[in-house]
C-alpha cells in the first residue's frame, strides 16, 4: 500500500527573497521534491536589443551597464571590444590596463556579491553577505571615485576609457587589495569549512564537465565542474596575456565548488590588480575616435570573461551610424539552460542553493 | 478542602469537554472538529486538575492535545479524496449505535463500580509529594507485566504501520 | 573546411561557414564529433534580420583545441521562417534558440520546448525583426546621427 | 582615505563630562553593593519582608498578613469562598501581572537587542534613529503592525485563519509559569513542572499546523508541514534530555532543580553537558531559529506558515517566536545553568537578577547563532534526529540512570561522586561530538581535496579529464 500525494504547482517568484530579482519559477512538486521545474522570465525585458538599433555605437554604452547591473564595467568593456573589432580602433597600452583593473575590481565586486547572496540562500542570515557587502562597498567606492557612478558605470569607452583614475584613486586601491587576502582568509575561516554548509551544498546541483559543456555552461560553473576554461587565458583580450594568475578548477561540480572557484577567483583577482598597478603604464588612456564612427559593414563577437561566464556581444553593421543587430550573449540566461537538470528530482531547498550557486542577475537574463 | 472554586471550575471544565464534544460532531468541517476535539483533551485534563491528579492532567495535555492531535489533523489530510467535511455518511445509523452503545457501557461501569477512595488520611501529613512517584511505582512495580504488555503491543503496531507503507524496494 | 559533409555547405569563407536550414542538424552533429573541429560548445547564437531573409549566427567553440568556428544558417523565407534546431546536439541551445523565436520569430524543428520565452504567448509580432511596428514614414535603424541634421531623431 | 572607506571602525572618545558621570555611577555602585554586603552578611535581611533579594518572601509575608484578614471574615462568606481566597486570587493577581509585564518589555526591548546585536554582527549598526540608540524601534514596530491591514487570503477557512495567533499566544505565555527565578519565586512551582512545560510547548504544533493550512497557500503549507515534522522528531530528544536532568535531580519541580544545583555547587552543564547540548538543539528546531529554521525559511518557502499573516497577527507570531526564544533561554538556565545560583553570590545578589543575566547571556547565543550559522536541510534535520541523536541520548539517559543508580548505592562523598559524574558525561560528549559530523554524511577520511585546483593551461573535456586524473 503506498499513499500517493498529489503533485502541486509551487510559484517561486516573481517576488521571492531567493530569485534575486523579479525571475520566476512554476516547480511541480511532490511534497519537497521537485518533479518539474520551468522557468519564467521576461519581467524585467527592456529589449534593449532592439533600442540599440536606434542609437549611436557610443550612446549604446549605457545599455550595457544595465544588463548586468552587477558587473557593469565587464559589460562595457566586451562592448567596446566588440565595437572596436568592428571598426578596426586601437586602444593606448593605459587604457588596456585600466580596463583590466576596473574589470577585476568589478569582479571581486560581483563574486562577493554571488557568494553572499549563496550563503543568504544556504540559509545564514544576512550575515556573510554583509561582510562581502562590505567589500563591494569599498570597489564601489572606487568606481565612483574615478567614474562618478557606483552601479551604472558607463566607464569603457570605444577606444579606451572615458577618465584616467583621479591621484587618490591608487592609494586607495593599495590598501584595499591590501587587506583584501586578509578579508578571503576571513570568509574562509567563517565558511568554508561549516559543517552545515558542506552538509548542504557538497554533492547538491551537480553537474558532470561533459553535461556543462553541451549546455554552454560558462564561467565558475564550467570551471566547478572541472574544466579549465578561461576566457582570459583562452583569448586574450585587453592586456590579460601579461598578467600571470591560475585558473581554479573544482572537481566535483557541485554548489560547493562553485562557490570556492568564485572564492579563489577572488584571490586571483586580487593578483591581477597588484601587476597591473604595478605594471601601469603612462600615456594616453583613450584614442580619439570620430564622434560619427560609422563601421563598415560587417560583425564582429567579442567576448570577455564576465563574473559570471562568457560575455559576448555580437554587433553587426550596415555601414549606418547605429549597429544593425546588437546581441549580447547573458551568461546569467544561459548558465539556467540545465537548472533542470540541475533541479528535478532534487528537494527545494536544494533546488534554491542551486539557483544561488548559478549566480543570476535579472537584469542580464532579460535585458 | 471542597471549596466553591474547585465547583466552579468543575462545572465549567465539565461543560467546556461536553460542549466542545458535542460540537465535534456537529461541525460540518473535519479540522474545526480536531480543534474542538482538542478543546475536549484540554477541558479532561483541567478535570483531572480540580482532582489533584496533576500528572494525569499533563500527561493528558501532552499526550492528547499535543500528540494525537497532531495524528488526527494528518489522518485527515492523508485521507484521500475524502472532502474535508462532514459529509452524509452510510455509517451514520450504525456510527449511532455504536456511539450509543459505549456511552451505555462507560454509564454502567461509572455508576456499578465501586470506586475505592483513598482512606489514607491526609494527604500533606503522610508528606504526600505527588502522584507521579506513586504512578511509577505502581507502573513499573505491581503493573509492571501490563505496561510493558501495552508497549510491545504498540511497537507491533508501529512495526506494521511501517511494514504496511513501505514502498517495494525492488 | 566542411568537406566531410557534403551537400550541406551553401557558401564559406575564412570566418564562417554557412549551412542549409534543413540540415543543421547534420552539420552541428559533424562539428561536434570530428576530432580536428571539436566543437563542444556553441558559445552564441544570435538571429540577425537581413530585411529579406534572415541569418543565424552559432558561434561554436572548441574548448580543447580553443578555436572557434561560425555557422550561418540563411533562411529565405521572410514571413514564417523555420530551421533546425540545434538542441537534439547541444542542450546548451535550449533557452538561445527560444531567445530567438521569441524576438525574431524563427520556428526551431525539432526543440522541445518552442515557447515565448520574455515575452507573453499571443504576443503580435516579433520585436527584433525590422518590420516590427512600421509607422507611416519611419525606417528602422538610425538613418544619421543627431547633430548632422540638428534635431533629435526620434 | 582608509578611515572614509570604512566608517564603521570610526570611534567617537568619550566627553569629559561621560567620564565624569561615569565615574561617579561607579562608586555609586559600589557603595550600594558594600552597603548590601553589608546587609546580608550581619543577617539583618533574612526572611524580612523587605528582602528584596527575593520578592517569593515579601509576597509569602503578604500573604499571611491576607490570610489573617481571611480569617476575620464573617462564617459565611468562609464557608463560601474558603479560608485562603484573598491571599490566592492577589498571589495570582500580582504574579500574573508580574509575568506579563516581564514578557512583553523583554520581548519589546529583545527586538531591539536582537536587531543591534544582529547588525554588530554584520558589520551593520541598526535601529539607531528612533529615540536613543534607536531604542523606540520595537514601539515604531508595534505601532505599524497595529496599523495595519489584516489581510484574509482569498479562499482561506475564516474561522481556522483566525484562531492559530491566539492559540500560539496562550502556550507562549503559559511556559512562563513554573520559572523559578528565585528560591522562593515561582508563579506557578508545580512538582510535574517538567512534564507540565512539555505538555505547554506540545499544544502549539497544531496552532501551527492550522496557521499553515488555513492560509491557502502552499509556502504556508510546507511550512506547516515542516514545523510539525520538526517538533514531533525534536520533542523526543529534549524529553530524553529533560529526564537526564531529572533523574539527576530527583525530581521534576523546577525549583527544586535549582536547590539541587546551588546545593551541589555543581550546574548540570557540567553534570550532563549533552544534555544541554541537545536541549538546545532541539530547543532551535521547536523555536524555528537558525541553524534549524528550516520551517519558516526564508530563502526557501518566504515565511512558512504566517506567510498569509499580515499586520498585528503576524506581530503576534513574531512576538511569540521572540517570547519562547528567551523561554528557552529561561529553561536552558534553570535545568542547566543553575538558575538564581551563582556559588555563594545569590546572597549579595537578588536571585532574579542572576538569573535574568544568564538568561540573557542563553539568548544572546541563539542570537549569535542566528547570525553565523546556514541552515540545515529538512531531511537533513529529520534524519538527525531519527537516525543519531534520538538513539545517542537514550543510550546517554540510560547511562545517567546507571550513574544515579551507583550514586546511590555507593553513598560516595558529593563531591568526589559528581566529579566522576562529569568526568564520564564529558568524556561521552567529547567522543560524540568528535563523530558529528559524520553523523551529517561527512567523512573528513574519504572527503576529497576541498580547495580547487590552480592550473594555468586552457582546456576543454580532455583537459578535465587530465586534470581528475592527475589528482
């Protein structure tokens, strides 16, 4: 004799402390267990690539910004490669290294921002996502400092960047990734070896390096999983050939790994922008490009490592003052390809932690 | 020491396990009628109280409010398509009898049974400290075959139950 | 570069190669198993309105080798266009290839899962395509820039 | 620069007038306590009905002074209403109010002390803007909650939604009774005393059960269903552990457990540590408080069962969760903590303030670990419970139970057997809880290399497979 419950439709979201945004998800559940998950998305659709055929390639920058509005500059940056591709600029060696740094910074910003958000969704309340706060607060500040904005950056510009940083940027800077190995080694200390929270995110959301690899999964999630892919190292852009750093590669693929990628990564981080302060050299930081760049016709993708996987951005040209097509490729949207994969069969929280480890922002998978 | 307040509290208690009775099966809805039902549990423990039998009155509390509550309010989501109400049931007539007959029965032991009172004297001077080391000792002294008779009893039961809802493994 | 498979290539050159709608499939299954393409992962996809026909772009990655191959499929048909879906290939065009039913309107045979993804079902139009909302005497795109005719181009 | 980057390190010294004021509280304060010293030492307090050390024995001298009056009352209304009335109903009266009033300002100011110690916690500061230290925040609370709309979902049982923040409220209250704050200070000092607070905590699952299903909403219904498979498991090992400090102490009145920890010189946390620990434990999960909040989880199911509860009915679930927390916190002390006693102190110091500060410093640790710790899963939690500590503090109770039993067949010197006591337990918790966590499914043996591994070369599957292959 078995007594069968019936199956019930859960709608997690579109307001829900754990969809980190207006993200939905119809689950048809079996008590705790998930039989089915689908997502639904499109709250937050602005169709910004449809807005970006009616503006200039240079007024399209803030659009950027606006996607991932947690890693803004990483955003601006892979669209001004991508536009630079296109129309053949050259970008001074300063800028090149200023776009590293802000794009690290930005990283350390947005991994702090995914792991606190992850531990929030494990269940800790609040607590490691302040002390991660408070770090991004300090990145923040720098932004600010040298671009006026905190958020929406609007920083990179088609062929270079849009200021040199003020002189009290770089002490700054010093003493933050200063202390910054200081405050990893905290969060270390304070995470990585709870119990509870290998208890519930090791073997949790777990996905092989052949599976992660057919579903386009990039990013921490891909290097979770075990495979050594890096943007940065696979294809070089701005100025990262010349840095030295390592790839971190977890092993099992699990919530765990990926959270201790994004924790190394951070470290990592910390080493680029030592060699790039160090290495930071003078001159000009921006090329004069001509107000009405108008490319010819053709398309170029480039693609930066975002925080969160492959950023890229596909633009086509006509010839016209605006690019014919502008598609970004949001590793926010396509890192859920296997959430069910990931979800079905698994328990809701386990479904949650998940969802947290993927480290979504709303914004990137409507646009 | 039969004061006014130990009757008034028993006629209250009385009314309140009565009323909450009889509204457990007037009420058309199966989970208003658990929560009377434990009113009921809780109006017999406060009886149990008005008789200085204070482990008998938080065990009932305990056992009754607190647990089988519990086990009723599952039985009736774990029901399957039964609608959460009373409805028209063909047990009805005999669930009369039946009724009908218990309550003759507990009539007829209440009023046949000789009650033996407790003839010790008083209480306060034989330094009384409570039923419960009495009921211990009684459980696990004179009665001590019966006890544990009732527990093995009810490990079978819950072996059974467990036996009966296991899913085959193969 | 696509010689292993003949009849399916309609046009290369140095950067990409293009493919029959009706045999991407075949194609994507070819890339993906040769040894010498390798190509594991479609890194992007992306549908482009050519105003009449339209173009989609796989952006194929191959992780061990760290190459990239480009694949277009160029599909005629304006008004209702179809093509092969990459999925039964690569899972990882599952939510890319809604993407693009969705803003550009182009049906994938054979995925699992064709639905409107950002925008509701019953949704008229495509907005990614050019002939989305054409109004009296407005061409899509920017026909200049701002300041060339002094007034702001709405 | 560093200072404007990190405006929390930011320390304001203190004013010469501060010091000053301070100064002069201080030796305020130690004159009062050389005074009270004083006091106790030359016998002048005891038994007084101004003994404020203990308010039990100005209220037993009130009562006796009641009584006396009772007692010249007309036959009549003696035959009526008894010999005892007066004392009885101003006894209930006043320790009634006094209950009252001690729960609703802690929990007033609990929600501001949870809040700052929280916000320190996180590197945040808190309620800080109304009224000193923002210590008006509560009342600000109180106020909006009580303005609010209450909401009634659509399709909800009317009758079932209103009853469960009532009935939460009752036994939240009524767990109070039997803390013995001082020797003589007890609302309600039954000799089930025990049983009695098993039987109060017990009678809230179906308040809750009911909150949850009433709702109409699933979130509410998981949560339910979560809490109630919570309590029922957790019920069992806190009972285990409750009768461990029975058997000790031999017997279940509350107040006669403290007597027997301030007899011994000898806290039960030192006596049965595990006992403690699993009371505790077990105390979360009945609590809903982390790491064993799984029931009103917010990342999960939004609030659990008073998803649906808006305004004063959701403050009144809010209060009550605050309400037991220090409830819990109340009894931690008492059984474990060794209540008013603090080695010879309780003399100098009134009973009740002892025993307020360690029930303070018990809520301070549930707040602490509010603020570390994730979140267990329900299976998780569930299994625990079945599968390790339901088993481990059965065989623990037996093994007090042996020692009690050789105690008192031995007949050793107290302090030689208790230190044997302790010596055991504490060897049995240390060799439980060095398992722990593989009682979680952790094997540090077998577990693999945590950290990830660094490698600087780009690659696909081929290169994952090296990489695994070389570990």
């Amino acid at each position: 004799m078995t007594t069968a419950a019936e199956p019930y439709v859960l709608n997690i979201g579109p307001q829900h402390p754990s969809t980190h945004g207006v993200f939905r998800l119809r689950v048809v559940m079996d008590g705790e267990r998930i039989q089915d998950i689908d997502m639904v998305v499109g709250y937050l659709h602005r169709s910004m690539e449809k807005l970006a055929e009616e503006r200039t390639y240079t007024q399209n920058i803030p659009f950027t910004d606006r996607t991932d509005y947690l890693a803004a500059m990483s955003n601006n940056l892979g669209y001004c490669l991508a536009v630079e591709r296109l129309a053949g600029v050259e970008v001074p060696e300063r800028a090149q290294f200023l776009r590293v740094i802000f794009a690290e910074l930005q990283r350390l910003a947005s991994h702090s921002m995914a792991n606190g958000t992850f531990i929030n969704d494990a269940g800790a309340w609040q607590t490691p996502l302040m002390y991660m706060f408070r770090e991004r607060e300090k990145i923040l500040d720098l932004f600010e400092m040298t671009c006026g904005a905190r958020l929406t950056t609007n920083y990179m510009r088609i062929g270079g960047v849009s200021f040199d940083p003020p002189p009290e940027f770089y002490p700054a800077v010093e003493a933050l990734i200063g202390e910054l190995p200081e405050r990893i080694a905290e969060y270390t200390e304070l995470l990585v070896d709870n119990e509870i929270l290998i208890a519930r995110a090791r073997g949790v959301g777990v996905l092989s390096a052949a599976d992660a690899i057919n579903g386009s999964i990039t990013g921490p999630m891909l290097r979770a999983s075990g495979v050594p892919w890096d943007l940065r190292k696979a294809d070089p852009y701005c100025a990262y050939e010349k840095f030295d750093f390592e790839i971190p590669v977890g092993q099992n693929g699990d919530c765990y790994d990926r959270f201790m990628v994004r924790l190394e990564e951070m470290r990592q981080s910390v080493r680029i922008i030592r060699q790039a302060l160090d290495g930071l050299p003078s001159g000009s930081h921006k090329t004069e490009i001509p107000l009405a760049l108008r490319p010819a016709p053709g398309e170029a993708y480039a693609r930066v490592e975002g925080p969160r996987g492959e950023l890229g951005f596909y633009v086509v040209s006509d010839g016209g003052p605006a690019p014919a097509r502008f598609h970004i490729r949001a590793p926010s949207l396509i890192n859920l390809s296997l959430l069910r994969q990931m979800a079905v069969g698994a328990s809701l929280p386990d479904a949650i932690v998940a969802l947290g480890s993927t480290d979504i922002v709303v914004g990137e998978i409507d646009r | 020491m039969t004061s006014i307040g130990i009757a008034i509290g028993f006629y209250a208690l009385a009314g309140l396990a009565i009323g909450s009775s009889l509204l457990v099966f007037l009420t058309r809805n199966l989970l208003h009628a658990v929560i009377f039902a434990i009113l009921a549990f809780i109006g017999m423990a406060g009886l149990f109280v008005t008789l200085s039998a204070d482990f008998l009155a938080v065990s009932q509390i305990m056992i009754y409010a607190g647990a089988i509550s519990v086990l009723l309010v599952f039985a009736v989501m774990l029901t399957p398509y039964a609608s959460r109400d009373n409805g028209n049931s063909l047990f009805a007539p005999a669930g009369v009898l039946v009724g009908l007959g218990f309550a003759a029965l507990i009539g007829f032991i209440a009023t046949q049974v000789a009650w033996p009172a407790f003839t010790g004297g008083d209480l306060e001077a034989q330094n009384f400290t409570g039923t419960v080391r009495t009921i211990g000792s009684a459980l696990l002294g004179d009665y001590a075959l019966p006890f544990e008779l009732a527990s093995v009893l009810l490990l079978a039961a819950l072996v059974g139950a467990i036996a009966l809802v296991r899913e085959d493994e193969r | 570069m696509e010689r292993g498979l003949p009849g399916v290539v309609t046009a290369s050159t140095d950067e990409w190669v293009e493919v029959r709608p009706d045999r991407v499939v075949d194609a994507m299954r070819w890339l993906h198993d040769d040894a010498e393409m390798d190509a594991a992962t479609i890194s992007n996809m992306c549908g482009v309105d050519r105003y009449d026909h339209f173009e989609v772009v796989y952006h194929l990655q191959s992780l061990d080798l760290n190459q990239q191959i480009v694949v277009k499929v160029r599909i005629r048909n304006h008004e209702a266009p179809s093509m092969q879906s990459a999925y039964p290939v690569y899972s990882g065009a599952l939510l890319q290839e809604r993407e693009v039913y969705d803003l550009m309107g182009i049906r994938f045979e054979g995925h699992p899962d064709m639905r409107r993804m950002f925008l509701w079902e019953g949704y008229p139009g495509f907005p990614l395509r050019k002939d989305f909302l054409q109004i009296a005497d407005h061409h899509p795109g920017l026909p200049h820039f701002p300041f060339e005719t002094g007034e702001q181009e709405r | 620069m560093r200072a404007a980057l990190d405006p929390i390190r930011i320390r304001v010294p203190m004013s010469t007038g501060g010091m000053i004021a301070s100064a002069i509280t201080l030796v305020v304060l130690l004159g009062a306590a050389a005074g009270v010293g004083f006091l106790v030492l030359s016998g002048a307090l005891d038994g007084r009905w101004y003994d404020f050390r203990d308010l039990g024995v100005g209220m037993a001298h009130l009562t006796e002074w009641l009584d006396e009056q009772n007692a010249g009352q007309s036959e009549a209304t003696r035959a009526l209403l008894g010999d005892h009335w007066m004392s009885w109903i101003t006894s209930a009266l006043i320790g009634g109010i006094g209950i009252l009033s001690f729960v609703g300002g802690v929990l007033l100011i609990l929600i501001w002390v949870e809040r700052r110690l929280i916000a320190r916690i996180q590197v945040r500061r808190g309620p800080n803007r109304l009224g000193p230290y923002g210590l008006l925040q509560p009342l600000a609370d109180a106020i909006k909650l009580i303005q609010k709309e209450v909401l009634i979902p659509e399709g909800a049982d009317r009758f079932l939604f209103f009853l469960p923040p009532i009935l939460v409220f009752i036994p939240g209250l009524l767990v109070w009774g039997p803390v013995p704050w001082a020797p003589n200070m007890a609302y309600l000092d039954l000799n089930v005393g025990v049983l009695y607070l098993i039987a109060i905590s017990s009678l809230a699952t179906v308040a809750i059960f009911i909150a949850g299903w009433s709702s109409n909403n699933h979130y509410a219904l998981l949560g339910a269903m979560r809490t109630v498979a919570m309590m029922i498991s957790y019920e069992i090992p806190l009972g285990m552990a409750l009768i461990s400090v029975v058997l000790l102490a031999g017997s279940m009145q509350l107040s006669e457990i403290v007597a027997w920890q301030a007899q011994h010189y000898a806290w039960m946390a030192f006596l049965i540590p595990f006992s403690l620990f699993t009371f505790f434990f077990a105390s979360t999960a009945e609590l809903n408080r982390t790491p064993n909040d799984i029931a009103e989880a917010e990342s999960e199911i939004v609030a659990g069962f008073h998803t649906e509860y808006s305004g004063m009915k959701f403050g009144l679930f809010y209060a009550v969760e605050l309400g037991n927390a220090v409830a819990v916190a109340a009894f931690v002390t008492a059984f474990f903590l060794g209540g008013w006693s603090l080695f010879g102190l309780e003399l100098f110091i009134p009973g009740y303030i002892i025993f307020a500060t360690k029930v303070a410093a018990g809520y301070f640790v549930l707040v602490w670990l509010r603020g570390t710790l994730p979140r267990f899963r329900l299976d998780q939690l569930m299994a625990f419970a079945w599968k390790y500590l339901i088993p481990i503090t059965i065989a623990h109770t037996t093994l007090v139970a042996a020692e009690v039993t050789a105690m008192g067949a031995l007949a050793l010197p107290g302090v030689i057997e208790l230190g044997v006591v302790a010596a055991v337990n504490l060897a049995f918790t240390v060799w439980v809880m060095r398992r722990w966590a593989r009682f979680l499914g952790y094997r540090p043996e077998t577990e693999r290399v945590m950290q990830p591994k660094l490698t600087t070369q780009v690659g696909g599957l081929q290169a994952a497979e090296r990489m695994r292959a070389s570990s």
